[in-house]
C-alpha cells in the first residue's frame, strides 16, 4: 500500500525535489519507504506501507531494459497467476512483489494489460520509449487517483494535498459544491477544483509528450440483470457465491505484516471474518465501535460472531470527546466530505493500527447483494405513477410555497416528481432543501434534474430503464466509490493501516449482478441469496438484529457536546459570507434541531464540513 505522486512537464525537465515534496505530503499512506524516478520531463514518486515483499519491493520499479517505470498504490491479489503467465511469455521478474507484475503486463499486453489485475489499485507508469504517462485505477475506485490536465502538463497524486503549493489554479468548482449539497460528498469525476478531476473508477489516461491526452474504462460494472441464467436455479446460484466469496476472502489473506478484520454487528463483516477464521489457524485480531448511546450500539452482534470464531477481539467506546478530531478529518479527506461515520471509521482504524497493519472488512455488501432498505422503497413508489400530470404540478407548488418547517413538505415534494427513480432521489437525497431559502447568489442553487443527469451520466446509464435497477446502479457506482470508499481509505491510510474489501472483488460482483433483483431481496429484506449462501456461518442471534449501518449518533452530539462548537461555526460571519444559504434559515435549522421538534443533524453536519474545509483550504492557501 503506498501513496503516489507526480508529474509530466511540457515546459523543461522535472525536479526531483518536486516530486519529494509532494510525496512528503502522504507520508501517512507510506511511512516505511521512498522512491522518485526523473527521466527527462516525467518525474514519478510514492511513498511505501510494506505489505508483501518487505525488503524487495521498493519503488518505482523497471522491466528488464529499463524501458519501463511504474509506481504503484494497493494490491495485486492475482500477481502470482499473472507472473506465471508472463514468465511463460519470457519475461524475468528480480523481485517477489505484486508491483513488478504490472511493469510485465503492460510490457506485453498494454492498456488491455490492466483488465487482468484482479484487485485494488492505482497505477503511474512511464514509457521512456514512447515518452508516454500511463495512469489507471482499479475497477470500484477503492484507491484514489487526483490529476490535472494543464497547458504546462499532466499532474496527479493519490491526494489533493499533494497538489497544493504548485502553482496550479485552484478556483472552486461551484457544480461541484452543489453535488455536496445534494449527496454529502463529490462524485466522481469531480474535486472541489475545476482545473482537478479524479480519473473514473475502472480508467485509464495516456498522456504524451506532445501533450496529447486519451482517457477511457477497461472495465464497468455490469447492469444488474433481469432473469436468472439460463438453467441455473438460486441453490446453484447460492453455492457459486460461497465458492467465490471464500476465494475473495482467501486471497486478501496474504501479507507479510500482521493481519485482522474489523468487525462490526452485521451480516457483512461477520461473514468476512467467518471465512477467515475458517481460512486460518491462528485466531483472527478482530476490531469493532461502540457508541454509550444503546440505540447505535453493534458491539452485541461483533461479539457474538468474536466469540463464536474465538477472535482476538478489541472494542473501543466513542463518546463525544472523540469528535474533538473533526478538524483533523477535514485535513485527511481534502475536499468537503459529510458522512459522519467518518468518526469511527478514524477511530476503530487507529486502534487496529496498534495490532496489525492489514484489516478486512464488510464494505460493499449493501451494494453488491441489494442490503440497502431504500431498494424496496422505489417498488413502493410505484404507486404514485397514477397521479395525473396536473395533481403532480400543484403538489409541487404548495411543497414550494410551505416554509421548511411545515410538515408534509418533503413528501409532497417527491411525490410531485414524474417518475419513480427521481422520487428516490427526493427521497433518498433531497435536492430541494434549499430551494426557498437559498441565498441569491446563483453558486447555490441546486442542480436540475437534467443537469444532475448530465453529471452523472456514468452512474444514470440510458441502458437501464428499470428503477429499481438504476437506483442499484446509482448506490454502487456513485455512492460506493464517492463516500464509502473514500471514508474507508481517507481514514485508513490517515493511520496508516491497508483495508480490503473481499465483497468488492470484481468477479464477485460480476456473479452477483449476473442475478435477478429478486433473488437477493425476499421477504422485504436484501440480501437474501448471500444468506443463503453463507448465513449458516452466523450465530443466529446476528441474524435477527435491527439494520443501523455504521450510524452515529450525531443528534444527540449537536444538542449536547457539540451544541457551541456547531453553532459558533455557522453563524460565524466567515459562513455567512460564503452564501451557502440564508442566515435566518441555518438559525432556523439550529433552534428546530435544538428544540428536538426535528432531526436536522445530517445537513447541519454536512453544512459544518464545508465550513470546516474552507477554513482548512484557505488557512493553506495563505
């Protein structure tokens, strides 16, 4: 696991203090090694965490003539039956690392080269013989990749810091901001920067010394199907996905370094760490969170499954003090960012740190086996396509012309919208929140549902014209890679610690998308096959425990501990001056919050990111 950094100057050779500097800036990803490689204007870095290979896989490393540099961030969990494979093609590898494969494939296969990797990862490779960049990112996006394409050249580092202090032009993308406001978090392709993108989940980018860029995907996932394979019934299906699941687990296994899980008090991270300890002989180091709040507490159901597969378990109570590293959070994620389970997410990761230096997790269960409870609302939905056109436009109306505080409003307003998927997201993500309080400043008015759809195109596919399907779509491509995976590796890599995600291997998903929606959602549940498949692993006591996800318990936070630190923050002058809404409406949404006649403690919170992250950003850039 490492960070990577660099650049290709159209303007003179690079420096190699340049790209030192940059490195510097994510020690915290790779504390344990160094390395730069300069070749004319190509300077490429990164900075290590040993995982495998501990004294032979420094970085960057060359094919057998030189010819060829990569540096490399994640994991190749294949590369032993891929240097199999290109040792039969001639090819000599110096060192038993899973980076020295990728030098290989792209050797013999190029760019097709990056659809055989099987794993996490993004990749900087230079070609001295073609003058040639190389960027690409593993299929889901588990690590990240910032670049910028500029007149002077092609920049790119695995985080935004690392771009700082360069000169390179930081005006503030307001498209981008209003995603935030939508979602909590800036999809892909977007940074808060309009000169930065990220490169997509699955990409790659070429850039030449002519300063010529290509870009494109080596692979999507899937459209959720629409019926079963041909012959094969949901028993089979059931044992494919055992099968191949315990592969996943089995090969996120190997590393030189110690090793443990983090488990929490659901089906997906008990099922990881099932497979592990049956896939292992020493007892498995197992890390959960707890809250003193009883009604997000998970710590019954981790050690249920703890005890069960006798772990060596570890638990850790957070209580609002902890909250006291918001600042520090803001400064790890580099852009505005409001999941709150963030939190605990620093939390568990820095007491793990303590242990091992590689954790499993559950991540990405919900999405590849329809866990998400939300799936079964776009069925429900339904039943509002009988409304007339004319009802849907005067529901509309009233839910703009009722105050914030009318109850009822949110739900006229969904409901007003012409088609199920787009109730979903009034649902789901409400985009009219700020509609009637807006401050006039054009910056923050939300984006239309066309201009969303443009946006988003990669994650809304014209392909799919079921909504239950595009909302699954939707929650595994957008959502995934732009805040749960961004949370876990922001979090993770702050402590230094390697998470992987077995539930997010390709082929694993590749399997579960290969079968219909109702198979997976039964009996108003999700997740149905993969119990099936792997629920008798399970203390049944976990079975039968209430959906939280990893909550946190923030509304108690704004009323009690928190309750100065929140206001003090949005409604100081600095946030009123930003615009992002009307003074007297954030008031409003701090007294009904306090009062406890609402639960506004999810836009207060991703409110209070924003501020925090323009106080970090221009506090830096001064």
């Amino acid at each position: 696991m490492c960070g990577i950094a660099g650049y290709y100057s159209l303007r003179g050779p690079a420096e190699e203090a340049v790209v030192r500097g940059m490195c510097a800036r994510i020690v915290h990803r790779g504390p344990d090694d160094e390395g730069v490689r300069i070749d004319g204007g190509c300077g490429i870095g990164m900075r290590r965490l040993s995982i495998i290979d501990l004294a032979g896989g420094h970085q960057p490393i060359g094919n057998e003539d030189g010819s060829l540099w990569v540096v490399f961030n994640g994991e190749i969990y294949n590369y032993r039956a891929l240097r199999t494979d290109l040792e039969g093609h001639g090819h000599r590898f110096r060192t038993r690392s899973d980076t020295e494969s990728i030098v290989h494939l792209y050797e013999q296969y190029g760019i097709d080269g990056f659809s055989r990797l099987r794993g996490m990862f993004t990749i900087a490779l230079w070609d001295a013989l073609r003058r040639r960049l190389v960027l690409a990112r593993d299929r889901f996006g588990e690590k990240p990749l910032y670049y910028a394409a500029l007149p002077q050249g092609l920049y790119f580092a695995s985080e935004l810091k690392c771009l700082r202090g360069l000169g390179l032009p930081l005006e503030v993308d307001e498209d981008a901001l209003r995603l935030y406001l939508r979602f909590g978090y800036i999809p892909d392709p977007a940074s808060p920067f309009r000169a930065i993108r990220k490169l997509m989940p699955g990409g790659w980018l070429t850039f030449d010394a002519d300063g010529s860029m290509r870009e494109g995907r080596y692979w999507t996932l899937p459209f959720p199907a629409t019926q079963a394979p041909a012959g094969m019934t949901e028993d089979e299906a059931a044992a494919q996905v055992r099968t191949v699941f315990d592969e996943s687990v089995k090969m996120r296994l190997e590393a030189d370094v110690p090793l443990g899980a983090f488990l929490s008090g659901g089906i997906d991270s008990g099922s990881v760490v099932a497979s592990m300890a049956l896939q292992t002989s020493q007892p498995v180091k197992t890390f959960s969170i707890g809250f003193e709040e009883q009604e997000y507490n998970e710590l019954a159901g981790a050690r249920m499954v703890a005890e069960k597969y006798g772990t060596d378990h570890h638990e850790v109570i957070v209580n609002p003090d902890s909250v006291s590293l918001m600042e520090k959070l803001v400064t790890h994620f580099d852009e505005p960012f409001g999941d709150p389970s963030a939190i605990p997410t620093s939390i568990v990761s820095e007491i793990a740190r303590r242990h091992v230096t590689v954790v499993l997790t559950g991540d990405g269960g919900d999405e590849m086996f329809l866990g998400y409870e939300s799936y079964f609302r776009v069925a429900a939905l339904a039943k509002f396509d009988a409304i007339p056109g004319w009802t849907r436009q005067a529901m509309g109306a009233i839910a703009a012309a009722v105050p914030y505080s009318a109850y009822g409003k949110n739900w006229l307003h969904a409901t007003s919208r012409g088609n199920r998927l787009e109730r979903y997201f009034e649902f789901c993500y409400p985009g009219h929140y700020f509609r009637r309080r807006l401050h006039r400043d054009k910056w923050f008015r939300p984006l239309s549902e066309s201009a969303l759809r443009r946006e988003l195109a990669w994650a809304l596919p014209e392909g799919i014209d079921d909504p239950l399907r595009q909302a699954i779509y939707f929650e595994a491509t957008a959502k995934l890679t732009g805040d749960m995976l961004v949370k876990v590796d922001r979090m993770s890599m702050a402590h230094s610690i390697e998470v992987r995600c077995p539930l997010m291997d390709h082929v694993l998903a590749e399997l579960a998308y290969s079968l219909p929606a109702e198979w997976h959602m039964r009996g108003g549940r999700g997740k149905a096959l993969f119990l099936r498949a792997v629920g008798d692993r399970l203390p049944p006591g976990v079975l039968t425990l209430p959906k939280r996800g990893f909550a946190v318990p923030l509304a108690d936070w704004f009323r009690g501990p928190l309750r100065e630190f929140l206001r003090d923050h949005l409604t100081s002058s600095s946030f009123r001056r930003r615009g992002f809404t009307e003074p007297a409406f954030v008031d409003y949404l701090i007294e009904e919050h306090q009062t406890g006649r609402r639960d506004n403690s999810a836009r207060l919170w991703e409110l209070l990111m924003l501020e925090l992250w323009f106080r970090g950003w221009e506090k830096e850039s001064h």
